[in-house]
C-alpha cells in the first residue's frame, strides 16, 4: 500500500514544480524534470523518545553526488518537509563505512532546542534551517540560466579532474591526454603517476579510462569517468564491464559522461544482458557535461567562500 506521506509530497512537489521523474533502479530516487534537481524520499514513523529512524542507501546517495540534490526527510503530522542539501553532507557519509545491508542509518531528533540529524560515528548536527519549501527553490533557481560551453572531449576531462582533486582524490589521466588539458579552465592539479597495485590483470584497461579518482594514500578506485564525447558509449561500457567483473570487491562508481542527446542510447546500451547479468546496470551511471559544469561551479564558489 503506497505510503500516504510520500503520496501527498509528490502530488505537491508536482503541483509546485512541474512533472517529477522516479530514476530507474530506485524506489526513492526523483529528478525534477527540466532542472536536473534530484530528491531522494525518506519516510518514517516517529517512534517513542520523540525521533524517527531512516536507512539511507549507498547505492541511491552515490547517485546524488555531483547533482544539484535534496535527502528530504518525511514522517508522518510534519508541517513542513525536510530538504537536506547532499552536498553539505556527502564529505560525511564518504568518510563512514554502511552496515551490511548497504545503508546509513540515521535518526532525527525533535528537541526542544531544535531538531538535530544523528549519524552514527559521526555525530549530531541541528537541521532546523533546512525546513520548508525555500530550500528546495533556491536550488532549483541556481540551477536556472546556466550557459554551457560547448565543451571539447579534454576540456571535460579537464573539469572532472578539477572536480576530484578539490574533493581531495588522487587523480588519473592517460599520459597521452594531459598535455592536451586546458589549463584556462581550472587551477592546475597534479596527477597519479602510477595506477594502484592489485589491479594488473586490468592495468591495460585502467590505463585508458579517461579519469579515475582514487582514494588519497590508498589503492582504492573511488570514481571513474569515460567521457564519450564522439566515440561510442558501448565501448565505454565494455570498458567498465572488464573492471567490474575482474576487481568485484571494488565498489567506485562508474560514470559515462556525454552531450545530452546520448541519454536516451546509454539508457538502450546499459539494458543490454550482458551488462544486467554482470550488475553493471545497477551501478553506471550517465551524466551530463551540463551536470559537470555546474558541479564545477558549486564548489569552486565554495571555495571561494572558505
């Protein structure tokens, strides 16, 4: 029986905002349809000792980053949702290990000094200024009237390389492409200058993805990239495919990054057999250069702000 919570809050995120999209592989997952604005749903009862309990899933928040995205908290007699912004929190739940059944658990607790966000290991934080519609507007109005350049395939690479040295990764590029990067983009960042160790069945394929974020200090894959700017997004995907089955207990997220009208051909090409039999489906994602471009801009103005 469908929650009457989560009902009423979809019929009104549609009423305000126009059609909302449910992503494919979740049942919490929406975008905002024209804005790219992703909202992940959580729902629970608010159980004695005044707080309410949540499991928030790896898989679904990993889709979130490099989103302009909301976790929004629901329960039942709430007078306003709660939005939180992903981005405030996603250093976070990157530094936390999920429990076995691949989530986060979490609680809010309604005080009399505030309401607070409890994370296990990671502490209390007071969400009393994410309440309300307002916060779900301002991202969406910073999401509004963004130009975006018509990228070349390393002026891309160039920006996804920024984006996770900012973020504090390692950073891989094929030797062949750095010195076609461009430097008026972004500050310049250095590079990994050897793939991790353990990998070697899979060197030669790693060696030619197009850039990879590994954890600083450690051999672990975090995020990689195939920019598909002319070739064909099933190479990209056969490429992923390899990495995937030969270094299984590696969990990165993989990403194929294109021009918007390849939305519709990664959606035909990652429901292939091979890719569901393999679980790549569940775990590749598209984005687009625009999604990239204003990723790039949010924290390069939060740096700016520090």
């Amino acid at each position: 029986m469908p929650n009457e919570t989560k009902t009423n809050f979809l019929k009104e995120l549609s009423s305000r905002y126009g059609q909302v999209m449910k992503l494919d592989r979740s049942q919490s997952l929406y975008e905002i349809r024209n804005s790219g604005v992703r909202v992940y749903i959580r729902y629970s009862k608010v159980h004695p000792g005044e707080r309410t309990f949540y499991g928030l899933r790896e898989d679904d928040l990993r889709r979130l980053e490099g989103h302009p995205s909301l976790i929004c908290f629901l329960w039942k007699g709430q007078n306003e949702p709660l939005f939180l912004p992903y981005e405030d929190y996603e250093e976070v739940f990157q530094a936390l290990t999920p429990a076995s059944d691949g989530q986060y658990k979490s609680q809010i607790f309604f005080q009399h000094d505030g309401t607070e966000l409890y994370i296990p290991k990671a502490g209390r934080f007071n969400v009393e200024g994410y309440f309300g519609w307002e916060r779900l507007e301002t991202l969406l109005e910073s999401t509004r009237y963004v130009k975006v350049p018509d990228f070349s395939h390393e002026q891309m690479q160039t920006l996804l390389g920024s984006i996770g040295s900012m973020k504090g990764f390692d950073i891989w590029i094929p030797q062949n492409n750095r010195a076609k990067l461009d430097w008026t983009l972004t500050s310049r960042f250095g590079f990994r200058e050897v793939l991790p160790h353990g990998f070697e069945r899979i060197e030669g394929v790693l060696q030619e993805v197009d850039v990879i974020w590994i954890q600083r200090g450690s051999s672990e894959l975090r995020a990689l990239y195939e920019v598909e700017h002319s070739t064909r997004i099933y190479s990209a995907l056969l490429r992923f495919n390899d990495i995937h089955l030969i270094a299984p207990n590696q969990r990165p997220g993989f990403h194929v990054v294109a021009k918007d009208a390849k939305n519709s051909l990664f959606v035909r090409q990652i429901n292939r057999p091979t890719f569901q039999i393999s679980g790549l489906c569940e775990i590749c994602s598209f984005r687009k250069y625009a999604d990239v471009f204003v990723w790039f801009n949010r924290l390069k103005s939060d740096e700016r702000m520090q």
